[in-house]
C-alpha cells in the first residue's frame, strides 16, 4: 500500500468513515452544540439587556436624586426665607411694643409730674393764702396809725418771710 497512490478502495473506506461520523456528529453532537451556542447567545444578549437596563434605571435613579435634592435645597430655601421673616417681624413687633411701653411710661411720668405740679401749686397757694391771713390779722390787730410803727411791722414782716 502506498500513501502517496492510494488505491480506490482506500479512498473509499475513508470516505464511508467520514460520512458515517459525520452522520454520527450531526445526529448526536451538531444539534447539542448549535443548542448550547445559541443559548450561551441568549444568555449575553440577556445579559446585554439587563446591563442596558441597569444603566439606564441608575440613570433613572440619578435623575430622581437629583430632583430630590433640588426640591431639598428649595424647601431649605423657603424654610431659612420664612424663618428670616419671622425673626424679622418678631424684632419689629418687639421693637413696637418696646416704643409702646416706653411711650406709655413717659405719659406715665408726665401725668405723675402733673399731678405733683398742680400738688405743689396747691400747697404754694395755700402758704400764700395762711400768710396772706397772717399778715392781715397782724395788720388788724395792731393799730397803724403812726408811720414808725408802719415802718417796723413792714421790716418784720421782710425778716419773717427771709427767715422762711
């Protein structure tokens, strides 16, 4: 037998065993071969898919957290703006009723001074009026018919009121 030269039985022979274990391959290996290739295929094309849509829900995700932490830094916002207008408007009214107290103190002090004036006034008056009385029944108790006389009820009555 020569390699070189085959003979026609040989080549016959080795294509009955190729055709017979390719009949072989495709009856029992082909068909599980080509099931786990188009598995393994769908199975990344699945994976590809859940990649896709985990980027695009963290995307998602970012988008919402974004959107919370806007409305987040607006809600400080409104709440530091309204906390500002409330300590505003609490110094304004504490201002207010501040000048209000101290408004009604000095009409206060005013109807005090008031009344201690016209007190005042009123014991001035009534002085006035007892020496007023005393000098005229000094005056009518004495007889002032001589001017020396006149003369020195007048000097007493300067040195009484110097003394007081």
């Amino acid at each position: 037998m020569d390699l070189i030269n085959p003979g026609s039985g040989l080549i016959f022979w080795q294509l009955f065993g190729f055709l017979g274990l390719l009949f072989i391959l495709i009856k029992f290996a082909w068909k599980p071969m080509l099931a786990a290739l188009e598995e393994r295929e769908s199975s990344i094309q699945n994976a590809l898919k859940a990649a896709e849509s985990a980027r695009n829900e963290m995307a998602n995700l970012k988008a919402d957290n974004e959107k919370l932490l806007a409305e987040a830094r607006l809600e400080r916002d409104v709440i530091l703006k309204k906390a500002q207008e409330a300590s505003v408007k609490m110094i304004e009214e504490a201002k207010n009723e501040a000048s209000k107290v101290a408004a009604l103190q000095i009409e206060n002090a005013k109807a005090v001074i008031e009344t201690e004036k016209k007190a005042a006034l009123t014991e001035v008056k009534n002085q006035v009026a007892i020496l007023t009385l005393e000098v005229t029944e000094k005056l009518l108790r004495r007889n002032l018919t001589d001017e020396k006389a006149q003369k020195a009820l007048v000097d007493e009555f300067i040195k009484d009121i110097k003394l007081n």
